[in-house]
C-alpha cells in the first residue's frame, strides 16, 4: 500500500522564514531506502539526488546535469538529507529527493506517480524580496525595417514587462499594417535587386557563420534579455539555449552551399535538371516560450536558402529578438547581411500578424504558436495568395511508461520534460530566474499565469486529484508551484488541452494496444515519449502512435539536425534538419532538346 501524506517541513536555515510543502511517504511497513554510510566521497547531483561516482563531460553520469552544480561530501546520503539547513553550502541540499524502492506493475503507475511527487515537488519557495537588477541596458526597442530601427508609423508603443514583478522594463515600438508593408517592401526589394538572393551560397554561409560567432560572443548581454524578457532561467539560457541557437544557424551555414537539384533521366532526346531556387520573401511569427530558439530555427533555413525575412516577435518577449538583429546587421560587428534581407517587427497578432500573413508580396509563412491561432493564418494564406505555410502547432504529447522501464530514469524525464521552462519546463526551487541555484522562474504573463491557474481549478473540479501544487507561489510576480494531477481521466480539460503551464497529469492503462489507442485518440500528434527496455515494444510503438517524433527512453532531443513538426493538428511541413530546407526553396524543372541525339 502508498499512503502520501502531505506535511509542512520547515526547509529554511536560520535566518530564514521559507517552508515548503514535504511529502513523507509509507510503503508497506518501510519508510524507503537510503545509502548507507561508506568510507568515500560521494559526488551527489542536486537535480537527480543520485551519488555519481564519475563525471561524464562535466555533467552528473546520471542525469546529464551540469557538474558545476554537484557537491562533494564524505557523509552519508542519509546524514545529507538531515543536514538541511539552507545555508552555506548545504543550502544545495535543501531539495534532495528521497528514493523508494516499491513493486510496479503495468497499470498501477503507482511508483510513477508517487516518485514524481516525492522528487519533484517539494521545492523551496526561494523568491527574492527584492529581484536582481539586470545587468544590461536596454538599447534596441524600435522597429527594424531596410536594416535600421526606425519608430512604427503611428508613433505607438507598448509596453514588455517583467514576469518577475509585473513591471515595465520598456516601451516597445508597436508595428501594424503599414509597418508591416514597409518591411515587406524592403524584403521584396532586397531580394529582387539586392545582392542577397544572387549572392555566392559560400559567401552566404559565411554571413551566418559570423552571426552565430557573434551571438556567442555576447552570450551574457543575449541571455539577460531573455531571462529578463521571459522569465527563464539565466542558466539555462546562457548555458543551453544560446548554445543550440549557434549550433542551428552554423548547420544551416554549412547547409548553404550543398543544396543543388538534380538530373533526370528522361524519355527521349532531351536532358533534364532541376534547380533549387529560393522561395522569396517569407513572413515568420515566432512564440513567447523560446523565443530566440524559434528565431534561430526560422531565419536559419531561410537563409541559407537565399530569400529574404520579414519576422514578427511575440508581443511578450520582443528584447532578444530585436538585439540580434542589431547583431546580425553589424551595429556592433560587420556582419555581412544586406539591408531588408532581416526584418523585425515587434505587435500585436490580429494587426501586425494578420497583415503579414495577408500580405500578397509574401510569398512563404512560418509560424509556431497554437492550433487556433495556425487556422487562422492558414485561411488568411489561402485568401491572399494562397501561399505555402509551415506550421509547428499545439500538442499534447503522451509519455508512456511501461512495466519493464527504469521507472526512475522515467519519472526524471517525465518531470524535466514538462517542467523545463515553466512548462514550457520548471524544476524545483523556486524564484528569481537571475538567481543561481534557483531552477524554476515565472508564467510569462498576468493572462498566462490566469490561464494556468484555471486549468488547476478545472482539474480539482472535474474529480482528478491534486498531489501536490494547485496554487500560486508567493505574492509577487507571475510563479504557480509545479502541479501534479493523479486519477486523470482522458475528457478531462487538463488531459486534453495544451495548458502551456506547470501542470501535470498521470493516467494508468492496462495494456499496449489500449495506451496506443488512447494516445492516438487526441487531435493533436507533435511527439510521445515511450520507455521500455523490450525492444519489440519499442517498435510496436514507434509505427502505431501518430506523431511527428517519438523519443525512445529520452525525452526533449532537440538536435539541430533532426526534423520537428507534427502530424493531425499539430501542424504541417518540418522545422530543424534538412526536411526543413524544402520548405524554403522552390523546385523547377528545366527541359532542354538535344539536336544530336544519336549517343542517347
């Protein structure tokens, strides 16, 4: 038998006033297991709470954490966990996870559910009275049009707050229609009569080479913005994101000069080709979650391809966005890239998003961001002039646990792929995104944050019951403790709708052929996650659930290389890899006649 027992422990040191919300936890008649004392030091991982005896390229063996973030200690793992002071450098080990060692069997997910609880949920509200001041000016917060940042004709601005505290940190240009065809204008004409579209694709790939050379060289100034824009966490930013964004753009620099068409055999006295031609002026609407990330997944291929960009930020966090462009443009290094051939208009979707989705001298649309939202751009594409459009949309993704799975690689997983990034995904400690140690930040927005906390009260009202969580953090700022949900059923809101929040549900099934068939049942299909040691069961998996990725025991690969998007409602077309180069080019076939054709 579990019993979970939720009780308030004091988690705080001294000085501190903070407890959090522990979970104590009875398995039969024992109270878990714990490492017994050795004689040697135990290098144990602050996210995982294992001991890693060995370090694999900086990171904990087990669960791929920076080593930065591990402590060595010659105590044993059950002194550790009595020395919670909070303090010092013990102040690590305020959330170290307890193990249990339980029976699991398909269908119970028992272990799954109470595991996740048990590791995940116990963090420390750690947020600070009074938030760190960014380190960074805020410079650039106009319109970039025809390579300068120019003010939005109306003269409008809005503001882009702090998700922190709810305050402003600027005014931001505010583009709309006009604005929109100003920088479409430029585009057309950058990629008519400018040297971009006819440049050699060598020298356009060493243009992106330098791009991503400088995003790395201000790491610190790019990160800041976007840990202040959005709330994420400036570790991950700086240490994973900026990182995977120069990684996209010098693999789409490396892509430039190999992509070439191809020779046709054909019937006849006639030789065929193909050529490869750039599509034209694209518009791109990136989202809020990740944001730069999406900027680098969208201008990557596109010009690597030869066209020309006109890209509208997300009304929450258009910072970054605008900054790179400064970059790009060589405000602060030449970079190379002509004027119009990157445009960035920071507004609002039902003005400057419709305008560029309607816009007849566009001639492609990317977008990421929800299903509704895709429907509409799909039918303003449609009704201008029916241009093509890549999709990466919603989704709800299943993550399938069966019974001969590492139950507890599983539940790590589990818990990093939805709470990474405010789920967008969090973790444990709670508070100022700034703040080492701190691995959980703030909703985006005061409507997201509402949003989120709906979707809680729809789950406690529909019968489903809240382990842990369901609440606000604090009383400042946009922060909602991670939420885990057990005895979910599949009509319920929380199963079924994309919540974009910290909120997670954990359903049992009996079978293989009645999970698929679940899973299969959403109208959504952007990923799953399937952990099994069998690797038949991998494979039944593999081809029987309609998704556009399938992780087999990992979660949340995103290499450069390997093709995202979905299937069903989840979107159209491939984001990342070479499928995402296809939909940037056009193909024309060239016929010529052979006059002597005797040799054929």
């Amino acid at each position: 038998s579990l019993l979970i027992q939720p009780t308030k422990q004091s988690i705080a040191g001294p000085n501190k006033e903070t407890n959090g919300l522990h979970f104590q936890a009875q398995i039969g008649k024992g109270t878990g297991s714990f490492g017994k004392r050795r004689n040697k030091t135990h290098t144990l991982c602050v996210r995982c709470g294992r001991r890693s005896f060995h370090i694999q390229k900086s990171r904990c063996s087990a669960c791929a954490y920076p080593a930065a973030r591990l402590r060595k200690y010659n105590w044993s793992v059950k002194a550790l966990r009595r020395k919670t002071t909070g303090t010092g450098r013990m102040r690590y080990l305020r959330n170290v996870p307890r193990r249990f060692k339980t029976n699991f069997r398909e269908g119970t997910n028992s272990r799954v559910a109470t595991t996740a609880a048990l590791r995940y949920t116990t963090a420390a509200p750690a947020i600070a009275q009074d938030p760190i001041k960014p380190s960074v000016n805020v410079e650039y917060t106009k319109l970039f049009i025809n390579g300068q940042f120019v003010d939005s004709t109306s003269g409008k601005t809005f503001p882009t707050l702090d998700p922190r505290t709810g305050e402003v940190i600027a005014h931001v240009a505010e583009g709309d229609v006009e604005d929109i065809n100003r920088a479409v204008v430029a585009a057309r004409n950058a990629f008519d009569k400018g040297p971009w579209p006819k440049m050699s694709a060598y020298e356009r790939s060493k243009v992106l080479f330098r791009i991503a050379d400088l995003i790395e060289k201000h790491n610190d100034e790019i990160a800041t913005l976007e840990t202040w824009d959005s709330g994420k966490l400036y570790q991950q930013v700086a240490t994973i994101e900026i990182p995977m964004i120069v990684r996209v753009l010098r693999y789409y620099a490396g892509w430039a000069d190999k992509i070439h068409g191809l020779t046709v055999p054909a019937d006849g006295p006639y030789h065929v080709q193909t050529l490869h031609e750039p599509i034209g002026v694209v518009g791109q609407i990136i989202p809020w979650n990740f944001p730069l990330l999406m900027f680098a997944w969208k201008i990557g291929p596109a010009l690597a391809c030869g066209n020309t960009v006109v890209l509208k930020t997300a009304e929450q966090t258009p910072l970054s966005a605008l900054y790179v462009s400064a970059i790009a443009r060589g405000i602060y290094s030449i970079a190379g890239l002509p004027e119009g051939v990157v445009n960035v208009i920071s507004g609002f979707g039902p003005t400057a998003g419709a305008a560029l989705c309607s816009h007849m001298d566009v001639d492609k649309l990317a977008f990421t961001g929800s299903t509704d939202t895709g429907n509409t751009i799909m039918s303003l594409a449609a009704n201008s002039n029916l241009k093509p459009v890549t999709l990466e949309l919603g989704g709800k993704s299943p993550f399938v646990v069966c019974e001969d799975a590492d139950v507890d690689q599983a539940v790590e997983l589990a818990h990093f792929a939805l709470f990474f990034n405010q789920a967008r995904a969090l973790k444990r400690a709670v508070g100022d995104p700034f703040e080492s140690g701190n691995e959980q930040g703030p909703q985006i927005s005061s409507e997201q944050f509402e949003k989120v906390l709906k979707y809680i009260r729809s789950g406690v009202e529909s019968g489903a019951t809240l382990e842990t969580g369901g609440d606000r953090l604090g009383t400042r700022g946009y922060y909602i403790k991670p939420t885990v949900f057990s005895n979910v059923k599949d009509d319920m809101l929380i199963a079924t709708d994309e919540i974009f929040g910290p909120v997670q549900s954990i359903l049992k099934f009996k079978d293989h052929d009645e999970v698929i068939r679940r899973a299969n049942a959403t109208k959504y299909g952007l990923a799953a996650g399937v952990f099994t040691k069998n690797i038949d069961t991998a494979n039944t998996f593999m081809r029987a659930l309609r998704v556009g990725t399938i992780w087999i025991n990992c979660f949340d690969i995103f290499d450069a290389a390997i093709p995202f998007g979905g299937y069903k409602m989840s979107g159209q077309g491939r984001e990342k890899g070479q499928y995402s180069l296809k939909q940037y080019l056009q193909v024309k076939a060239v016929v010529t006649s052979l006059k002597n054709p005797a040799w054929l």
